[in-house]
C-alpha cells in the first residue's frame, strides 16, 4: 500500500482536505521492519505517526511473568497506538513487527505536533480515533471478564472463519492465546472440547465448522 492511500484509511485523517494528506505524506519517512523486532516499548517516548503500509504490527501488554496479552494486531492503513500523540504521554503498550517486511510511514512526534498546530481539525478527529480504540478495550476487558475461555476461543474461531465452513488456523495456539487472555495448552485442550461437542472438526491446522449455530451459541455463553 503506498503512503497517501494508507493515510487515507486512517481513521483521524481520512476526511483531511488532500492538501493537508499531502503535506502530511511530505513529512515522513518510510520504516521496514521483519517479524518479531520491537517497534516501541510500554513506557517508552511517543516516537510520532506510525501508519502500516505493508505486513501488521502487534501491540501487547506483557504481565509480571512475562505471558502476552495481545491488545491489537494493526494492518495496512490502520496507525499503531496513536493515543500517545494526543495525550502528550508515553506509549501504554509494546508494539513488535507480526509479519516480515512490515513496512511502515513514520512522521517524527515534534513534525506531526506541528502539522496539528497548523490543521486543528487532526486533533478533533484523533479525540473520535480514542473513543474508538477506547470501545474495544472495553469490549476486550467485557469478554475477559464475563466470558471463559471456551466463549472466547468460539468467538474467536467464528471470527477467522470469515464466513467460510472450512479454514486453515494461520496463528498458533500460542499466539491464540495471547488474543484470548489464556495460555497455550489451554487453547489446545479447548479446541479439542468443541471437536468432542460436534461444534468443529480438526484436521491439523485446518478448522470444519460443523455446527456454526452451536459455535455462536458457545461463544455467547457466560457458563463454563
């Protein structure tokens, strides 16, 4: 994806003027990355506009011994934690290249502050990209809280499938878990209980919904 059509998916600059996405587009600077090296980490400075040209970028929290929590995974088009840019703060999370060749557009924090000064209307739309990202944390901290793992991972299957009866897991239990608040061998015994339900079937790493209905149905169930 090029830099200005990824700009223009940005949720705070996609109703910008094309003037404004280009001198935007003037300021940056283009960042290649391969899977697993660090972007940022939690605590650390804001380093300014980060936006996903090609590959994805997952940002993480990590717990006190050391398991993942997977808080978003950003793909082309969509920018990487942008809440420090707003907020004058540090970075709430780790963020690490999930694919090789993640590339990435990168305007400096001090440049883009200047390009907010200069376009108030940036800021206004970044308050609506908060209370975006700000929903999905909650609804994450609703399905941790209320829902246990067999939910999730229902919910989560039901997601991958993307409409489709057969598909192939591209991630691993490991980093399934990471999505879903658990940890590996949790997801794998689980996924071994919705085949003994009749809900799916398990061919390796390829998923058959057999009973789609019954899947949902888990997956909206508060009950163990």
């Amino acid at each position: 994806m090029e830099c200005r059509e990824a700009l223009r998916q940005v949720l705070f600059l996609r109703t910008l003027p094309d003037a404004v996405i280009a001198e935007i587009a003037a300021a940056g600077t283009e960042l290649r990355m391969q899977k697993g090296e660090l972007l940022f980490a939690e605590k650390s400075r804001c380093l300014g506009l980060l936006v996903v040209l090609t590959g994805a970028v997952k940002v993480y929290k990590l717990d006190s011994r050391g398991r993942e929590l997977t808080l978003d995974l950003e793909l082309p088009g969509e920018s990487v934690e942008e809440t420090p840019l707003f907020d004058g703060g540090n970075y709430p999370a780790n963020a690490e290249a999930a694919e090789d060749d993640t590339r990435l557009f990168f305007v400096p924090r001090e440049r883009f502050r200047q390009l907010m000064n200069a376009h108030p209307e940036i800021a206004e739309q970044g308050l609506k990209a908060l209370g975006v990202r700000m929903r999905r944390l909650l609804q994450m901290l609703e399905a941790q809280t209320l829902y246990p793992v067999r939910a999730r991972l229902a919910d989560y299957l039901l997601r991958a499938a993307q409409g489709q009866a057969r598909f192939r897991l591209l991630e691993t239990n490991e980093a399934i878990a990471s999505q879903i608040g658990t940890v590996r061998e949790v997801v794998s015994r689980t996924l071994r209980s919705l085949a003994d339900s009749g809900a799916i079937a398990l061919e390796g790493r390829w998923v058959t919904l057999r009973e789609p209905g019954l899947l949902r149905q888990i997956a909206g169930s508060t009950e163990e």
